[in-house]
C-alpha cells in the first residue's frame, strides 16, 4: 500500500475526464493504496472550481483523506525553499508545502515532476 498525496495538477486533471488521470485514480482503489489531500491542494482545486458548489470536486474530496501537516513540515517546506534561492531557484510556496506534507511518508502524484524536482519528495505521475 502506497500512500499518494494529489497534487493540484492531478485532481484538476481528474475532474476534467483525463484519461490517464481517470485510469490511475481507479488503480488506487484496486491496488489499495491511500488517497490524500492536504489544505493547499484543496484549497487550489477550490479555486478553480466552476462553482462554489462543484458536486464532483465535492465528491473526489470526500473519497480521498485529508491530510494536516505538522509544524515541522512548514519548517522543512521552508528550509527547501531558502536552499532552492541560495542556488538562484524558486521553489514556490504552495509546492514545498504539498512536498514537505508528503515526505517521507507519501508519494506526491502529479503530471509536473519538475515543480517538486527541488525537494527530497516522492513524485510519481501518470
């Protein structure tokens, strides 16, 4: 069993009938693994829902587990970035967030790899 955090890319993808997306969100389910959002993905995805009352970014949220980072996950998300701007990268906010909110526990599932290339994290995509 693998735990996956959804990344923005891949709910939105989801809604939106993709079918690789479609066909890896059934294969979490049938292969067990663990399905988990955190604040920043909902809040993202949110965003950019139709309505303020999208049913199906309503459903995929109650089908899937809601994840709070710790304290000590802020800090690492943070460390991340002041490592990535010392090298002259940027490594945006809500990405060391959801990356810090994975690790080590979680594999990060996303279409973007490179957002999280700057960070220790798990990517898988799809």
């Amino acid at each position: 069993m693998t735990r996956l955090l959804l990344d923005t890319t891949f709910v939105i993808d989801f809604l939106r009938g993709d079918a690789s997306a479609v066909a890896r969100f059934d294969r979490i389910f049938d292969e067990g693994d663990e399905p988990v959002v955190n604040e920043i993905v909902a809040c993202e995805a949110w965003t950019g829902a139709p309505t303020s009352s999208d049913h199906a970014l309503e459903a995929l949220m109650g089908a899937v587990e809601f994840v709070q980072p710790s304290a000590e996950s802020a800090r690492l998300g943070g460390a991340w970035r002041q490592e990535a701007r010392t090298r002259g990268a940027t490594l945006s906010l809500a990405d060391a967030l959801i990356a810090a909110a994975a690790h080590p526990d979680a594999v990060i599932l996303t279409r973007n790899a490179r957002d999280f290339a700057l960070t220790p994290a798990r990517v898988e995509t799809y």
